[in-house]
C-alpha cells in the first residue's frame, strides 16, 4: 500500500510514523510531504531515510492510496482536491471538514462504517477531546441512553502543538533561572498557571473548542445527548484528562458501569480508590487506550454518574485513531 503523510514536521506527523510503524501498517512505499521549509529533511520509518517533498498542486499523490494530512485547516482545505483527485483516501486531522454532511467524522469502535461512505474521498479525524469523551461514553451508551453529559477538560500543552510543548519546558526553566517566561504559543504562561480557554470564544460565551465536543459528539454517536463543556490548558506536557457528569435515561449503579467499561473496546479501567489508583497524565504518554477511572453515582441527580478519564493526546486524540480508520478500511 502506498501512503503519504502530510505534515511530517508536526507532533501529530511524527508520531503517525511512530503508530504506523508500531503497529506493522502494510505500507509498500511511505511518501512524507512538509513545507517548503520541510522539503529535503530525512525521517527513519523501518530503518529507511525518506525525504521530505514539498506538499505542491501536482501529480504527487497519483499513486497514493491513503494520506494521513495533519498540516493544519487551512492546507487541508487547500489541497483536499489535490490530494484526491486520483482517487487518495484522505484522513484529515484538522476541524476543516468535520461538521460537512458529505464527510464521515469517525472513530472506528464507535461508527466505523460511517467511513465506508465518504462521498469526498474524505475522512475526518475529530477534536481529540472528543475522541476521548465518545470512547468513554459509548460504554454507557451501550447499556442505557445517555441523555445529558457535562464535562471539565484539563488539556495538555501537546493539543496546541510541538512548539507549546517546547514553550512548557521552557518556561519551567526560565522560571527556575529567574528569567522572564517566553509566552508565545498561549495567551498566558502555562507554568504553574492553568489558563480558561482553549480556542476562540463564540458568541454564545463557549469557546471553538468546546462547541466542537457538543456538535462531533452527537455526529459520532448518531445521538441527541447535550453535552456542555469547559476546556481548560494545563501545565501537563501530553495526555488530556476529563471529568465527565452524565446523566442517563435510567439509573446505573457503580458496577454495570463498571462492567461496561470493562467490556468496551479501547477502554482501560483503573479505579481502586482505595489503593490510590486512578489514571493520572504522569505515566500514560505513549500508551492508546482511554483510561477510565474514579466512578461514583452523582449524589446530585439520581440518573447521574460520574468518572475521571485520561488518554494520551496525540495517540488517540489524533494519530492513532488516523490509523485505526485506515486498518478499518482495510479489513472491510
């Protein structure tokens, strides 16, 4: 299989070589595309060197079978006919066409075959914090609808790219030397701070970020669930974590919960409270399931439950996912 990665310079880009190469993709020939200042670099996927092309309006995806594009909304949105016109399955990791009636929005364990019809030849990677959320949700779902879902993103600095996280480290240090911080990548200094806002505020006071969850994850799940949330930067390298309120259609206890978690594909559960074992960010960087944890009845609402979950980032937030939509359209 021929398969191209647009954006190899980025954090999401670096580690699609990563996924693909750890989980033996049959790839016959990995073409890598940049910018013109990425153009010439050389990247090792199964001990070869490949060089780095300038993404250009030209024949180069001819033989392209699936382009993984993550180089941001407004490449995608330029050259998605360049990239399809020859028939390339593009997987898309901006928000570009996420929310287009002719553009599937998929995670493979919840709608996988939504990326059987894609009238575009386009795919679309969702938000990674939706991604984390749905997985989670879609436990639940499988036992009784879920009809509201509040949520508290704590986000690392990864979901902002490469250069944030570089910004993180090297505020840490500036501060221990008495330097004035750099702040470039936020609004704010992201060390020892946590900043309200990921994203542009709209008009109705939730910010891009938050509107994305509402709307992907109802498109994901083919549900009519609410979903209000608060995104919020912290100072955690990689791996996001959300506190997620539902509220169901019936009562659940703690151990159907726990049970469906159990059973759900791409869930880990950790949840001994009282061994003091919980997902945390420190230790699952690099790891792909969502990992679920601190599960109680919401003593506020008797349909309520309640729970704490953590997955990395750039693995299921966007890398891995990319890949496990082009396994699933592999094998079906």
């Amino acid at each position: 299989m021929n398969v191209a990665i647009v954006g190899i310079s980025g954090a999401v880009g670096q580690e699609l070589i990563r996924v693909l190469e750890q989980r033996n993709f049959p790839v016959d020939n990995l073409v890598l595309f940049g910018s013109s200042r990425s153009a010439g670099k050389e990247y090792k996927f199964k001990n070869k060197n490949i060089t780095v092309k300038e993404l250009l309006h030209n024949d180069d995806f001819k033989d392209i079978e699936i382009a993984f594009v993550s180089a941001g909304g407004g490449t995608s949105i330029e050259f998605a006919d360049t990239i399809t016109k020859h028939g390339a399955i593009m997987i898309d990791n901006s928000s570009a066409f996420r929310m287009d009636d002719d553009v599937p929005l998929v995670v493979p364990e919840i709608n996988g075959a939504d990326a059987l019809n894609r009238p575009r030849n386009i795919i679309a990677n969702p938000n990674c914090t939706t991604s984390q959320l749905v997985i989670a949700l879609q436990a639940i779902e499988s036992i009784t609808h879920i009809k509201k879902a509040h949520v508290a993103t704590y986000q690392a600095a990864s979901g902002a790219g490469a250069a944030a996280m570089q910004e993180l480290e090297d505020q840490h240090k500036q501060l221990v030397n008495g330097v004035e911080p750099t702040v470039s990548k936020f609004a704010y200094q992201l060390a020892y701070n946590l900043i309200p806002q990921v994203d542009v505020f709209t008009e109705n006071g939730y910010t891009k970020e938050e509107m994305k969850m509402y709307y992907e994850t109802r498109k994901i799940m083919h549900s009519d669930i609410e979903i209000s949330a608060t995104c919020v930067r912290v100072p955690v390298m990689r791996a996001h974590s959300e506190a997620i309120w539902i509220e169901t259609e019936r009562p659940i206890s703690i151990e159907e919960a726990k049970e469906a978690f159990s059973k759900a594909n791409g869930v880990e559960l950790i949840d001994e409270p009282a061994n003091k074992k919980y997902p945390m960010p420190l230790g699952l960087e690099g790891t792909d399931p969502v990992y679920v944890g601190r599960i109680r009845k919401d003593i506020s609402n008797e349909n309520g439950l309640t729970f704490w979950t953590v997955s990395d980032q750039i693995r299921k937030g966007a890398a891995l996912n990319a890949v496990q939509i082009a396994e699933y359209l592999i094998n079906n």
